[in-house]
C-alpha cells in the first residue's frame, strides 16, 4: 500500500531526473473559468508524460540485482515510454509488449528508447501468455502501468509539486483535477495532497461513455466501461478501476467529471493558444473540465493536471481549425 | 548602459513576477543536431514571450510618480502585450499605438490586457507624432522595445537563468543561440552570460534575407535589411541592429546564423512533437540553427532560446502538415 513516506522516498530518488514540470496560467482561462486556473504542465515531463516518474520510481524501488534482469511492460502508449526511458538510464534490459497494429511513431519512440518491442497479434495471440514466458525466460520483472505501490509512489510526486506550488500560489483551498485512466496518477496525487495540502480536493476527470471511475465513485464500487474503444482519449481508457488505486481514490477523492470530446478538443486548442503547450486528448480532459464544468467546482482556484502531450498532429491540426 | 548590476537589480525586481521557465530537451533532437540540445523555453512566459520581462522591468525602475502616470509603447505584437501586462499589473494607464491593419486577435489581446490600443492609418498617420501628442497631453513614459537600458536589462534575466540551468545541466562551454531582432534579448543574455558563464558564447540567428545582425557583426558597422516585410518571422524583423544594442553584441556575440523558412516551419514541427511546446515562427529561428547549422557550432551541447509562442494557427496547422 502507498503511504506518504513511499511517495517521499520516490520524490528522493527521482530528484534531478525527473522535471519539476511548471504551473502555468493565463488571464484568458481564468476568465473562461470564472476562477483562477492553473495547469501542471506534466506534458513537458521526460517522453512527454508523468509516466516516466512511475517507470523510474518502480526501477529505482527494485533490488539492484532483480532491476539488473530487466524488466518487461505491456503498453502502446505513455507507459511504455516511460518505463522505456527509465531502464535505458539505468542501462537495464526492457521489452515492451505491444499490439503490431499500434501506432508506427510509438513503435518507433519507444525503440528509440532502447527498448525490444515485441509485437503481438490482438486477434490471435494471448498478451499475456506471451509476457510470462518472455519473464519466466530472461527473469525480467513486469512494471504494471498503475496496479503497483511503486508507480503510484511515483506518479505520487506530481502531487508533492502541487501542494508546493499551490503554496507559492496562495491557493489554500479549491480542487485539483486529473485525467484519470486506471486511477495510478490520481491516486497517488490524493495519497500527497491529503498530507501536504489537505484544503485541495481531487476529482477524477474522463471522457464522456468511459467514466468508469466517476461511477465507481458514486457507486460506492468498481463499475466497469461498456466498452473500450472509440475514443479520442486513448491514453486515458481502461476497462475499470485499478483493486489498489480505488480503495484510494473511493477515500479521499470528490465527484468525478466526465468531458466531451469537443471540450476536449476545445481545451487543447486553448492550451496551445493561451498557454503555448501541446496537451494530448487523454490529457486535456482536466483542463476541459476546468474551464466547462464552472458549476460542479467550489472555490477561487481551480488546479488541472495536462498528464501527457503525445498528440497525433492530424488530430491537434483538426482542434486548430475548429476553434480557433 | 546595461551593466551586469543592472540585470540582477532587474532580477530582483521581476523574482516571482516572470516565470523561471524550463530548460527543456529530448534525445531525438540531440540526434537531429549531433550534440546535445537544450531550448530554453521563453514560450510559456507570461504573454507568451519573454517581452514581459523587459516591460516589468521598464516599468518597475520608473520613478513611482513618472509610472503612476501611465506609459506608452509602439507595437502590433509581443512588446505591446509585455507592456501591457506589466502596466497592468502595477495599476498604471497604457497606451499601445498600433496600425489599424494589426490582426484582430493581437489587438483584442493587447485590450485584454487592460491597455488603451491606439490605431493608425499605416499610409496615411505618422505614428510617431501620434504617440508623442498622447505623452506629452497625459505624461506618459516610452517605452522602447529594445534601445532602453531598463529593457535590456529585464531581457538580460534571461541570461541569469541560463547561466544557472547551464551549470545544473553540466555544460561549461558551448552556444547559446537567440532569436535576434533589435537585439534586446540578444544583448542582454550576453552581458549576463559574460559575466556568470563565460565559456558560453551567444549567438544571434534571424531569417534569410532578413540577417541584418549577422550582416553587421561580419561588417563591424549597423547594415541594413534590404526589405521589412514578407518574412513568416515577423516578430524579430527590425530595420537594424540597436545604436545601443550594437556595441554590445559586437563586444560579445560569435557569428550570427541565417535560417530559411522551411528550416523554421520544421523547428517549429519539431517543437510539437519532442518538446510539447508551442514556438512561433520568429521564436524558432534559433532551434532551427541549432538543428540544422551544426557545422558551424562547437562543442558538445547548444542552448537555443525559443522566445516566443504566440503562433498563428494557420501557420503552426502548415508546419504540421508539412514536415510530421
């Protein structure tokens, strides 16, 4: 289970290699927002993500003789660069087990890294069938994308930067907004704010027909999407809750919110407008909130999360020229 | 004259007004560039360029009487908004004069920021009498976009924090590379680094055809651009190098370098997908150098400064399209 002093401990090692990424704003979206806005531009993090705090968190919390085996991941996406990076800096064996029909560029990134990607058939072949023998064979340790203490230790440290910066800030109270997939980055920002920050709330954010976790929340327990596909918000989708990260986010978070995909789009043409960032679809689902969803927040200040910036430039083209 | 006192006085004045913004950078781009690759990333200053800190700077060494008067400042772009916001933020009048062409969006921008725009007939006013009828009727001060030792010296801040990022990052020698129009930014970053990280040398980049800086430093002696208009790179296009700019750069700058468009728009491309951050075309010209001139650079790492964001969407859609 993560506590404060896994979170600080992650925040000690991953000092100098993680970036202490910027709290930006701009007088345009606290007008929008009818509340000041800021947004912790985690999208300017090493592999365009908050992933790689986890990667490194989870490598750098391994004994040095298991880290020293390698270490293995399924993921198409930020968490495969994430962990990618963080093995290649510690000069540690990495695969990476995606999909052959995944995106050429993140194929390619993350090779770039200096990963093995090993590609499999989604119709045919069993994921994690593949995965098992790969670790069984070469004894690699499997870094799981948010259902691990350690990732969400890591993830965890944006949370310490927060509550840092809202001081700075003079924000003593209001919500912090997530962009929230499995639940690995929004818990582990609750598990630091309820120490270092205890007037910030954090609601999860999600798109519209997969807010799994605004259900589970108000369920009281897991709820699960109908589906899993079709949508814009590809990094951010999974099929429910994570067992360690609810029981989390079920304690210490508020409501969830759930976003359209033209707030979506409309909150990253903003983010490139107003604040001169690139936010991925997944990762502007809190900043859409944060400017549309005006009447489910309390207080003067408002905190989004833009989790990644990994955007497909024919989708940030099409944000472009809708609204602006 | 700018002195190295009068850049850390400005610091002072400007600490937790301006933002300290990032030194960013990415493995893919030091491949491009054959060494190290480090953008400082002046983008996500207030207002989206780093005008802002030579305005509060201006603005903050003003005796409190002659400020409370109000000031006044010719610019159909990011000098207007720097000075505007700073006015803003000291609750003093401000008067921006720009041609009635100006785009709407710079204008409507410059009006958010609580500043009186002023238009002019381009063919048929003569701005100057305009602004000097405004100052001399209400007392307002000038504030000059680059010949003025106060704004030197807040664009000087720049180079402080470079110095820092520097010595953190581990480079003791190598360029640093700034997009040069009058040479306020150029000249400032160089009296800052000439004295706190000497074995950096600064270098000022500027479109084709538009190289007067490079042409003057080659010549010893202020050249002229040919033509003033018809550049992408509108932001940095000045007629000349400053009278007191000049000297300084001349002192203290390597050889400038000339980028084409095309090596711009890539840059700018190049910024969106490996950096996540959003750099306008003037802004580029340096990143575009350090990728695509490393020929005539030395040493294992190079600083570009990005110093500025404010990008037209058409223009950053074309990038796009073209080279990702």
């Amino acid at each position: 289970m993560t506590s404060l002093a896994m979170i600080e401990a992650a925040a000690q090692r991953i000092d100098g290699r993680a970036r202490r990424t910027p709290l930006l704003s701009s007088p345009f979206l606290d007008e929008i927002a009818g509340r000041r806005v800021f947004v912790k531009a985690e999208c300017l993090q090493h592999t365009g993500s908050f992933k790689f705090r986890g990667g490194w968190s989870a490598l750098s919390g391994l004994d040095q003789a298991v880290r020293q085996r390698g270490v293995i991941a399924f993921s198409s996406g930020n968490h495969a660069q994430g962990v990618a990076l963080a093995a290649k800096l510690f000069g540690v064996p990495c695969v990476i087990v995606m999909p052959s029909d995944a995106p050429k560029l993140k194929i390619d990134n993350t090779r770039a890294y200096g990963a093995e990607v090993v590609l499999y058939d989604r119709a045919r072949d069993d994921r994690d069938a593949i995965g098992a023998a790969l670790s069984a064979e070469r004894g690699l340790t499997l870094i799981k994308p948010f259902d691990e203490p350690l990732v969400i230790a890591g993830q965890g440290t944006v949370g310490l930067e927060i509550a840092e910066q809202a001081a700075e800030e003079g924000i003593a109270s209001g919500s912090v907004l997530v962009p929230c997939g499995g639940g690995g980055l929004t818990s582990g920002v609750a598990l630091a704010l309820e120490a270092k920050a205890p007037g910030l709330v954090v609601q999860p954010c999600e798109p519209e027909e997969f807010d799994d976790t605004a259900r589970s929340l108000e369920a009281g327990e897991i709820r699960r999407n109908a589906r899993l596909s079709g949508s814009l918000c590809d990094a951010i989708i999974t099929p429910q809750p994570g067992d360690i990260t609810f029981p989390i986010l079920k304690r210490l978070c508020g409501p969830g919110f759930a976003v359209s995909e033209d707030e979506v789009m409309q909150a990253m043409a903003l983010a490139f407008t107003r604040l001169k960032v690139v936010i991925e679809p997944g990762g502007a689902v809190a900043l859409a909130a944060a400017l549309f969803r005006r009447e489910g927040l309390s207080g003067d200040a408002v905190i989004a999360i833009a989790s990644g910036g990994n955007a497909d430039s024919a989708i940030f083209r099409a944000a472009l020229e809708r609204f602006l």
